[in-house]
C-alpha cells in the first residue's frame, strides 16, 4: 500500500517495501536476462529484510534486487547504524567478507 505526502509524492513504508522486495526475488520476477561481470569490491544497494540480534553478534539480511546478502557483524555497529527492516543499506562485498553501510 501506497500514500501520498504533502507534495504529492508516492510513498511506501518501509517494511511494506522489504516485504515486497522479497517476494519479487522469490518469483525471480527481479532477476534479469544480462550476465553481469564484477570485481571483489561489489557494491549491493538495497533494503535491509532481517534482522537477529543476539547479546553481542548480529546477523542481518539484505535484499538487494535479485541477491539476498547476510552479513555477520556486532550488535553494536547494527545499534550504531540504526539497522532495522525496511531500512535502505549497502552490502559491500569483498571476498567472503560484506560490510553494510547505511544508505
């Protein structure tokens, strides 16, 4: 579901959006025709799924077009980035390794 602002301009909430995202990836619907070549250093642009929070670690889950990405990192860094579902963030990749930035 959808509502204006006081501009006129179309708004969803961001939850609603994260779920939304998801199912569009299920049904591969999100998922193009084009094979894309990358270096270690992709970047994943998207919207923030999951989030499971333990005493000290965390692990959070981005849907970022057709890719899911989890990223292991404290609970601090999620609490310091404002980390929660339906929040835009970045997933870096480099090796076996994503870092998440907060959009």
């Amino acid at each position: 579901a959808t509502h204006r602002d006081e501009s006129g301009r179309r708004l969803i909430d961001g939850r609603d959006l994260a779920a939304f995202s998801v199912e569009l990836a299920a049904s591969g619907a999100a998922a193009g025709d084009d094979v894309s070549y990358t270096s270690v250093r992709n970047a994943f642009p998207g919207i923030v799924t999951a989030v499971k929070l333990g005493d000290v670690a965390a692990q959070v889950e981005i849907q970022a077009g057709p890719h899911r990405l989890v990223s292991l990192l404290t609970r601090e860094a999620v609490e310091e980035l404002g980390l929660e579902v339906g929040v835009e963030a970045t997933a870096r990749v480099k090796s076996t390794n994503v870092h998440i930035d907060r959009a």
